[in-house]
C-alpha cells in the first residue's frame, strides 16, 4: 500500500512538471519503500540513480529531511528533474552515472574510519554497471573490507538506449559482484517481504565484506501501458495517460487497503 501511495504522489509530480523517467521511478519504488522504513541513526542513502528524482525527494520528505510541501515546487529549483546535492540529503548529482558509487565508497570508508555507527546504501540502476568506476569502487571497498557499504542494483534490465543485454549483456550482475569481493544477493525488487529479510540477513550476517543486493523489477511497474519497455523512460506523461494511469493506481491501492 505504501508503495502505491508513492507512486501516484511521484506520477502527480511527474506529469505535473512534465519530466521524464516516470519508468525509472517506478522500477525502483518498492525497493525505496522498504529500504526507508529500515533505516536507523547515522544510515545514508545514495542515490546513484538521481534520475529518478521525484522518488528521491519523496522519500527524502518522508524522512523530513525536506518540507512536504516542496514536492509541489517539483521540478523548479532546487527540486529539479534530476537530482542535485543543493537538496539535503542528496549526496550525489544525477544525470551522469556511475557516480554515486565512488561516492558511497568514500562515505562508508569515511564513517568506518570515525568509527561512526550507520550504513551507506548505494542504489544503483544496472545501465550503471556498464561503468568501470563502478568496479573500481567495488575492488576498493572488498580491499578495505567495508561492511558498512550496501549496494542495491535496480535491476529493471533496460537503459537509456535499449534493453541492458543488448547494449553490454550482463546477466547475472550478482556474480560479478561475488567475484569483486562482495557477499551478493539476489531479490525480486517487487516483493517486499523478500527484499526485508535479506536486508535484515545481510545486516545480521553478511560481516566484513562490502554487500551487494541485486533485484530484479519492471521498468514501469504499476501502469501496465509503461511496463517492460523503453518509451517512458523519456516521454512526458499527458493528461490521459495521467487520469489512467491514476486510475489504475487507485484501484491497487484499494485493494490492498
């Protein structure tokens, strides 16, 4: 249910700034909705996938890290399409990828040498993993043994070109990042029983190795007309689909109510 409610507050936002990505946020919603309701004192998200912006600033609200009212100001400045740091609680720009890693590197490697309590979650889309920064950043965080890192790939298996195994085949993400040194697992993005527990596994067991949790969603996931392809990844959504898309949403939620 709360998933739902945040997808039609981030479909409202997106047709209401006429922006793009509504796919990209919807892929990666319920993998938000359980990571937000886990984090405790002194943890971090890092949104690698700033793309997904209007999603970052909703969780980031729910956190009250910003009014909830400026999810209305969505996407006039500071509050723009693509995430930027100028927003608290944002730590990495969006728009280039392969960023957010090398900085949740350095923030968990930071934290642990403070000695400082809390967890630095890297979200990540699986387009990124094209990205040598990406593995130079995982041989890192395995050679300094940081257990305080938690990589989340939303694994949605398209990027901005075409589908992910056209482009650079890589299939079973979750191996590469065993053999980088990290204790890997793998998740249905959608189920959010499943996606808690092994959360809650890899902090109770997965200790001194970087994590690495590899979920496999939908682009579009909600909204039957955006699911599984690469069309709202850029276009606008016009006021019909937005009224159907509504709809449908609506009808889930209730549902589940």
């Amino acid at each position: 249910y709360k998933s739902t409610q945040a997808r039609l507050k981030v479909l409202e936002m997106i047709h209401r700034g006429q922006t793009s990505h509504v796919a990209s946020n919807f892929s990666v919603i319920d993998i938000a909705t359980v990571l937000y309701s886990r984090l405790k004192p002194g943890d971090e998200v890092v949104w690698s996938k700033g793309w997904a912006a209007a999603t970052v600033y909703y969780f980031l609200a729910q956190q009250g890290k910003i009014p909830q009212e400026d999810l209305d100001e969505f996407p006039n400045a500071p509050y723009l399409g693509l995430a930027e740091t100028t927003v608290p609680g944002v730590w990495c720009n969006g728009g280039s990828v392969g960023h957010g890693l090398p900085i949740a590197v350095g923030m968990a490697w930071a934290k642990r040498n403070k000695k400082e309590k809390g967890t630095i979650f890297c979200i990540m889309s699986d387009g990124e993993l094209n990205e040598g920064t990406t593995w130079e950043s995982c041989l890192f965080a395995s050679h300094h043994k940081l257990d305080n890192l938690v990589v989340i790939v939303d694994k949605n298996k398209w990027q901005a070109m075409g589908k992910t195994k056209d482009i650079i085949d890589i299939s079973h993400p979750e191996d590469l990042f065993k053999a980088f040194g990290f204790a890997s697992h793998i998740a249905d993005g959608h189920e959010h029983s499943e996606i808690d527990f092994l959360l809650k596994y890899i902090e109770e067991q997965d200790t001194c190795y970087p994590k690495a949790l590899v979920c496999s969603t939908v682009k579009g996931k909600g909204v039957k007309e955006m699911e599984n392809h690469l069309t709202y990844h850029y276009k606008h959504v016009d006021a019909e689909l937005y009224q159907r898309s509504r709809k449908e949403l609506t009808r889930h939620a209730k549902t589940l109510s």
